[in-house]
C-alpha cells in the first residue's frame, strides 16, 4: 500500500556521488522515484523527482534520513507533498506537440520575448535548456524547447512569428 507522494528537490555544488547517495536513501527508505530530471548549470547541481513514499514513511522521515546526505553534499533538499492532482502533468487537450530550437549568439531577453510570444498564444512550454556553448563563435547558445500547442495555432504561423523574433535578436530558429 502507497503512502504519500512527494517532489524532492535537491541543489548544490555539483561532486560526484550526489545522485548515488540521494538514491540510496530512496531505495532504504523503500520509495519509489516516479518521475526525476537532473541537470548540472554552470557547476551547480539541481534534481527534481516525484517520489512515492511507502505507507510507513512520512516526508519528515524521509527529510530526516537525507540529513546526512544533505550534511556530506552541501545540499539545499526540500521536499513538498503532493495530492492526486498535483502528481500529474495534464496536456491539456486538442494540442499537439512541436520542438522549438533557437541557435546563434547568446542574447540577452531573447528567452523572454519567445517565451512570452508563445503565452500569447497559448502554447505551453513542456520542457526547456539553455546552454552558452563553450568553444565555436564567441557567446554562441542554444535554447530547446518542447511546446504543446493548441491546434487552432498553425505551424507556419508559428514558425513565421518566432522567426521575426529570432530575426531581431540575430540568431537562428528551427520550429516542427
């Protein structure tokens, strides 16, 4: 029998071992990692997971045997309960999906100016990396984005709007 479900976020200075020891508390604990993402920006490690916790495991139990983990890795982990409806990501319906990536030279405000093209018109962004490239063209970056957009929006008008935009920046933008 399941007990609560959490999402567990962890953040600290990237060191090997950070996910091994997270994941060995999960597994003694006898959680179950529903859905995790994990990424390194800059040298700063972050992880978010939704965690299944078992019926005899509160989340205050739980963040008491991360304390150590948390302690050996100069952790910031807090963990939030979730109900039923907070666990799931709803699509909503009669969208579709599309990737979206924007390649060129690192830009200030860039990131905002698409992104809140795409709220006007009811896209959501289900995913999202940026990364300023190391080597190749001086502050050359990269943004990718995974998008659900509602049907009545059409590709080629997308495409076209979020071309403008990346026009006016001076970098590149490949939608489909």
């Amino acid at each position: 029998m399941s007990g609560s479900t959490i999402c567990l976020t962890a953040l600290g200075r990237e060191r090997p071992g950070i996910v091994a020891a997270i994941t060995g508390v999960l597994f003694d604990t006898d959680c179950n990692i529903r859905d995790s993402t994990m990424t390194i920006l800059g040298g700063e490690f972050a992880m978010m997971a939704i965690v299944d916790l078992p019926q005899n495991t509160t989340p205050a139990l739980l963040e008491q045997s991360l304390s150590d983990v948390q302690r050996r890795f100069d952790l910031g982990i807090f963990l939030k309960r979730l109900g039923e409806e907070e666990m799931r990501y709803h699509q909503a319906p009669d969208t579709r999906n599309w990737a979206v990536t924007i390649y060129g030279g690192d830009r200030k405000g860039m990131l905002h100016h698409v992104a809140s093209l795409l709220a006007r018109k009811g896209v959501s962004i289900t995913e999202l990396k940026t990364k300023v490239l190391a080597g190749g063209m001086e502050g050359a970056g990269i943004i990718s984005l995974k998008v659900a957009a509602p049907l009545e929006v059409e590709l080629p008008e997308l495409r076209q709007q979020l071309t403008d935009v990346a026009t006016r920046f001076g970098v590149e933008v490949s939608v489909g």
